[in-house]
C-alpha cells in the first residue's frame, strides 16, 4: 500500500508536465489528448479517492459542518493528501478551461499564461485574472461556452 506523503509526492509532480503544456504548447495535439481530455485529472480522481478510503473511519469529530470538524478532519495524513489532490485536480480543470476559452475568444496565448501562473499557485486568484482580461477583451462577464 502507497502512503500519504509518497501519493502526495507524486500527484505534485505529475502535474507539472501538465501544466508545462499549457504554458508552452497549448495547441499542441498531446496537450489536448492528456489535458484537455481531462485524463489526468481523472487520474488524480483516482488517488482523491484512495486517499479518502485510507482516511477511514475519520476521527472522532471530524466533518464538514464547521471550521474545527474540517481542521479535525484534516489531521489525518490521507484525508490531507485528498485536500490536496482536489486542488490539483481542479485547478488544472480550470487552467486548462481557460485555455479552450481564450482560444474560442481569440485572446492571445501570451495574456493566458499569468493566469495559468497564478491558477496553478493561488487557483481563485488566476480564475479571477482570466476573468478579468476575459472581460476586458469581450467585454462580457459570460463563461457560456460558444464563440462570441
């Protein structure tokens, strides 16, 4: 059986690679296969789920209803590495969400890769920057995801 700081070792690293095509070769037809197929966050799913499994039964306590619950609930190495995949996992949705959208909208590449940036290290924080040159360039606050 694989532990939680092995898992968390290799989920960190395997994303990388990922997000190196988004920066560097958006249009790339691999890019597209690994990426925006979505087979790497669904591989990332995979170990989320497998770390919830490890993490039973949770401490007494623990749960979602409130701060201590979740701090609680956190305690335990696996249920930390699973917090921990669902942000890889979904901020790489969304950057690679961002990429697709700024490709139908025709915003250049180089106005992306800050948000990508940003996504990555602090994921709110480069949603909200895409948004906003997004909206600066269509002048829309739509995620509908047809061409304008």
């Amino acid at each position: 059986m694989i532990e939680a700081d092995l898992l968390f070792t290799i989920c960190n690293r395997a994303v990388l690679p990922a997000w190196l095509l988004l920066v560097l070769a958006p249009g790339w037809d691999w890019t597209r296969r690994l990426v925006f197929h979505a087979w790497i966050p669904a591989l990332l799913a995979v170990a989320y789920i497998y770390c919830f499994y490890r993490a039973m039964p949770i401490a007494e306590g623990a749960g979602f209803s409130s701060l201590q619950q979740v701090l609680t609930f956190f305690e335990s190495p696996f249920a930390a590495t699973a917090g921990w995949i669902h942000y890889l996992a979904f901020d790489l949705f969304v950057g690679a969400w961002q990429v697709r959208d700024a490709q139908r909208h025709g915003i250049h590449h180089g106005w992306v890769i800050p948000c990508l940036i940003l996504t990555l290290m602090a994921g709110p924080v480069g949603l909200l920057l895409y948004f906003v040159i997004r909206f600066i360039r269509n002048r829309q606050l739509t995620t509908v995801e047809s061409r304008v």
